[in-house]
C-alpha cells in the first residue's frame, strides 16, 4: 500500500444555520465547493446564536473537542469580534477550513464584509481582532493574510486532546444529534415476478448508506421498501399462473418462472385480442377482490419477496417496512376525489390531472412541456380515462400516510434521476394539496445516475440480457477468491471464501458508492477488485494492515488513553488532523445525501496512514511515542472499520 496525494474530499464551505449544536461544518485540510441543491418545502430552521448553541449543547470544552474543534475556535473569534465591536452581529462570523495546508488548518474571511459595511479598514479590524483572540489553548499561530484573511494553525496539543478524548468514547470525533430528527428512506422498490437487476444496487446501496448515517448520527430512522406489487401487468400473470404455469419450476427459480409466464401470455395478448381480453378479466376479478386471484396474487408477492430478501441478506440490507403499492389502494379514489374538490386538479379528456398553477415561469414550470416553440400543459395524471390510477395518486397517498403515521421531518426517496420531472411534480402537487403539512416535512428525490458497460454503453450481459443482481454478486466472489488465493494459497479454503465473500460484496458497493452519485459510472471487474487506488480492497487492507500491528505488537488498546499523545512528526499530525475530520464528513453525507464524501474521505485516511506508518515506525518506537503511534493506529483502524460499515460493507482481519 503506497502513499499519495491527499483528494480534496469536502463539499462544502462551514456553516453553522440550525440550533441543533453540533451541526453543519466543514473539515480540516478539504476543498470548499458550495453545493447547490433545488429547495424543497421543509421545516423551517430554527434561528439562534451559535454562542448560545454551544453554552446549551455542550457541557465541557472537552466532551465539545470530541465533536468539533473549529466550532470551539469560531466562538472564540466571535467573542473577539464583540469585544472590539460590541453591537456587531457575530451570526455570520464563521471560520472555514483552509483551502491550502501551507497557510493554516482554518481560515476566516468574514471581517472583510464586515469592514466594508462600516466603512472600516479590513486589515486594521483584523489586527483589532487578533489582539482580542483568545486561542493560546488551541493555535500556535494566527496570521493576518492579504486584506483582512485570519489563517489559523492548530496546536498539535489540542489535536492530542481531541484524539484521546475520541479514544475514549463510543463516538468517533462526531455527536450525535441534540435534536434528533425523524427520517423516513424510501430506496430499493423491485417489482414482484422480475428479478432484482444490477440498477437495484445503485437505489440499495445508496439507500442503506443514508440510512446508516442517518442512525450513526442520532436521528429516528424509518426504512420502506416500496415494492411494486401491483399494476396491469398481473392480469397477465394470473392468466399464466392459471394456464400454463410449472410448479416444478417455480419451485427451483420462482422469479425466473413469473417471468415466462409474463413473457408468454403477454406474446399472445399482443398477437391475439382475445386473450388480451382473458388477461383484462383476470385483473378485473383481482381489483374486484375474487378470492382465488388474490390468493395467487398474495403467493407472486411471497415468492418474490423470498428471493429479494436472500439477495439484501447478501448485501447487509434490512427494512423496517415493505409497504408495496397495493397498501394505499383504499385510499386513491379519496386521494383523486379530495385533488377534485379543493379545485388542485380538473378533469380533461375523461382523466383528471393535476396542472400548472402558473406561478413559476414555464421554464421552470414542470407541468408544462415546450412543443415547437410553445409552452404546453404536461399535467401530472391522478386518475387515466378508463378510471385507474397510476404513480402519480399512489405516491401522493404514500406521503400522506408516512406524515400521519410516522410524522417525519424529512422524506428521502431514492430514485434513478430519470424519475426527477415525476418528483418535482409530486412534491409541488402535494405542497398544494396539503400546504400546512409541505411546510413541516422536507421532501427530497435523492437521485443517482445508470451503471455502463466498459464500452460506455448501459450495463449488459454478452448477450444483451439485463445482468441479474444475484449473478453479478455471484461473480464478484468468484472473482475475488482468485484474488485472495493467489495473494494467501495457504489460508484454509473455508476463511478463503470468507474474505472472498467480504471483498466481492465490499469491491461492487463502494464502486457503486463512489463516483458522483448523479453521474454514470462505468463497471469494471479489474478497477473495483484493484489493491491500489480508491477501491474497497485497498481500504480493507489499510485496515488489515492495522490490525496486523497489534497482533504483532501485542498492544492493548484499551490502554493507550492513560496519558496525553505527543504529537511531533509531520505526518503523525497529518493524520491526526484527518482523523478528526471523520465526523464532519458524515455531517456532510447526511447534508448532501452524497455517500461518495464519505468514501473520499476514507480514502485519504487509508493513504495518510500509509504515509505516517512508512516514514514513523510504531513497533520499534519506546516509550511515549510508542503509545502515541498506537493510538493513531488503533483510530485509524476503528475510523476506518466504522465508516466502511456506515457504507455497508464489513471489514475482516486479514486478506
């Protein structure tokens, strides 16, 4: 494992806008980019003062230290901003990590917008402040830079106060939520009768990542898997069920057997209008509750759902909820009658929809489309002329019911980003529908882009087949036991295939977890299973690697917290101050719904820490800095050990 440059992994700049303590901030060493994202109706945030926050959030400088240094170091300077100009209002006074290591660990640019709007000098305010900073206890040094920058530079003395408390806690480096919210993760949603397909691992990996994160960090998480079972499709599968169907092979793949009966009948309904109509009556009879057809209908779903549970059994993958389509059917003829009554929706062409309100401009307006030159309704569909329903209804009753049920602070629906126009209708209809509930619950489309072959071209078997879930996780063991033999032929066969089993299933989530969420990705066997670059394999020998030194060693852990670390050695202080980044990282998962920070993040630890154990010997240290080079092992290996399974994916001891 080889050192390299640190990725410039965080998103965003610091901020601090929610009374919630502990919230919203940046991390040392990263590169800011403000990310924009579409607003959505939400809670509004409650104002306060960060210096209240921290008095009410923290009870020891300490217990603060574990979670967020740089919040200790902004109420420092906006104590100092009041005592040079005590009616200033220090709520925008925010310190941000430096972008450029050479010239601090935190930087804030803040005094010059204050200086402009007094008419003051930015370079003198800051020289005022400076001499008004109380920070001997944290920075070595504070810099004025160009018209009034303060660059900060952290004692290695407060590092080590933040790694031994760190050590000695649960939590690594972060808090969990003062005010926990309550967050309802719709992801996954296969259909009953069609396997689960490779793009059922971007909306399940995504999805468990969230909400792991979401748990980590102290909020109420409610998981539903929204299976799609129910539709015109089953009349189709009734028939085949009924005519044609062989118990022998539903019983081997009862998937693969829905999936011919499907493929049959709906090759007859399309060559014969008969038996489209045979197919129309058995769908009849389902809506209409015949009880033989809903026993068949009740034994698709409990064949499906068997075989969809053996594959999130593989991936670590677990549901609070498995609330499919079919739960809100009782309630979509009120849904539709209720959009009728408040004059939301209108009936047009025998269907009725929802169409535009006319308040935003038509390019920015989603119930409308541009047709040669013309802006044209494109209404959102609640009820189709022949008196269905469709997406549209279900996922409106969907909202409804999750806010009177589990009364979430926010709704994350991870959907492929074709989905987006459908969401953005969703959201804006049910903010009219139900204003007074829109305004107290934050909906967000978490969307993600389509997985490609190597060719660039979408994800496909030699065949042309869509690739089966199961299969492709079939594969990445196989693959990976070649590995792993080649790497340890002498490892008993049983703990071969256990870390195969490991390192496939981690190689093919943290690929998924990596890139962009928004952007394609192209699928590559060699890249993800690689030992070098930013793979799982490289992270779970990073880990490997940290435990190999205390079985060598002989080091207890439990004991490395009795006495403060001596931090000297550039790069043990490069990786302290990595270290301590952890919890800001998972802040910004849950504030971007980006996986692929935390993956970045996990990255640049795995290389610091390859840096620091190359040029600092550990075992053949003495003394204090012995046991300081073992606590930043034992961090490292538990940082790493606990963000992997925050991605879903476990580590093992050895590879």
């Amino acid at each position: 494992m080889t050192a390299r440059p640190t990725h410039r992994w965080f998103p965003f700049a610091v901020r601090l806008s929610r009374a919630d303590g502990l919230k919203r901030a940046g991390g040392l060493g990263g590169h800011f980019d403000r990310v924009h994202r579409q607003a959505v109706p939400r809670r509004p945030a409650a104002p306060g003062p960060l210096h209240s926050t921290l008095s009410a959030s923290v009870a020891s400088l300490r217990a603060f230290l574990e979670a967020m240094l740089h919040l200790t170091l902004q109420a420092k300077l906006q104590a100092a901003v009041r005592a040079v100009l005590p009616d200033a209002d220090t709520a925008a006074i925010l310190v941000r990590p430096c972008p450029d290591a050479r010239h601090g660990d935190y930087q804030s640019n803040a005094l010059i917008p204050l200086a402009k709007q007094r008419k003051l000098n930015p370079r003198q305010l800051a020289e005022q402040v400076k001499a008004a900073l109380d920070v001997a206890d944290l920075c070595d040094a504070v810099d004025i830079a160009g018209p009034g920058f303060l660059n900060f530079r952290i004692r290695p003395a407060a590092l080590a106060a933040v790694l031994q408390t760190a050590a000695r806690g649960e939590h690594l480096f972060f808090a969990q939520a003062a005010q926990p919210r309550t967050v309802v993760i719709d992801f996954s949603s296969p259909n009953v009768a069609k396997p689960m397909h490779v793009g059922h691992i971007r909306s399940t990996g995504i999805g468990d990542a969230l909400q792991r994160v979401f748990r980590l960090l102290g909020h109420r998480v409610i998981t539903d898997n929204h299976i799609g079972d129910w539709g015109t499709q089953f009349g189709k599968l009734l028939l085949g069920w009924k005519q044609i169907l062989d118990r022998d092979a539903l019983a081997r793949d009862a998937i693969a057997e829905l999936e011919r009966l499907y493929r049959v009948i709906n090759a007859e309904c399309d060559a014969n209008p008969a038996r489209l109509e045979e197919a129309k009556q058995e769908l009849v009879k389902l809506q209409a509750g015949d009880a033989e057809n809903i026993a068949v209908w009740q034994e698709m779903i409990r064949v499906s759902q068997a075989q969809f549970d053996a594959i999130y059994g593989r991936l670590g993958v677990k549901f609070d909820h498995a609330l499919g389509e079919s739960f809100y059917n009782p309630q979509l003829g009120s849904v539709v009658d209720d959009l009728l009554a408040r004059g939301i929706a209108r009936e047009s062409e025998g269907a009725v929809g929802v169409f535009s309100a006319g308040s935003v401009p038509p390019k920015s307006d989603p119930f409308l489309v541009n047709r040669d030159g013309e802006w044209v309704p494109d209404p959102a569909l609640v009820r189709k002329s022949d008196g269905g329903f469709n997406y549209m209804t279900t996922d409106l009753a969907t909202v409804d019911y999750r806010l009177r049920t589990w009364v979430p602070d926010e709704i994350v629906y991870v959907v492929d980003d074709r989905q987006a126009p459908h969401f953005r209708k969703l959201f804006l209809t049910f903010a009219r529908w139900q204003p007074e509930a829109a305004a107290k619950v934050k909906l967000v489309h978490v969307g993600f882009g389509k997985i490609l072959g190597e060719d660039g071209k979408p994800f496909k078997t030699r065949s042309g087949d869509t690739v089966k879930l199961g299969d492709l996780l079939d594969e990445a063991e196989e693959r990976a036991l070649k590995v792993v033999t080649e790497k340890n032929p002498d490892l008993p066969e049983a703990e071969r295939k256990e870390i195969a089993r490991v390192v496939g299933l981690g190689a093919v989530k943290y690929a998924d977890l990596l890139p962009n969420r928004q952007s394609d990705y192209q699928f590559s066997w060699d890249k993800m299973l690689a030992l070098q670059g930013n793979t799982a394999p490289y992270l779970l020998y990073a880990y490997t690697r940290v435990r190999s030194i205390f079985r060598k060693g002989g080091a207890d852990s439990a004991t490395l917290t009795t006495q403060l670390p001596a931090l000297n050695a550039p790069d043990e202080i490069a990786l302290a101050k990595q270290l301590m980044s952890f919890g800001l990282v998972l802040e910004a998962v849950a504030e971007e719904y980006r996986p692929n920070f935390l993956c970045n993040y996990l990255y640049d630890l795995a290389g610091l820490f390859a840096r620091f154990y190359e040029s600092c010997p550990v075992l053949k240290a003495e003394g204090a800095e012995r046991a300081t080079r073992l606590l930043l092992c034992d961090l490292t290996g538990r940082v790493l050990k606990q963000g992997l399974e925050a991605l879903g994916i476990e580590t093992t001891e050895q590879m």
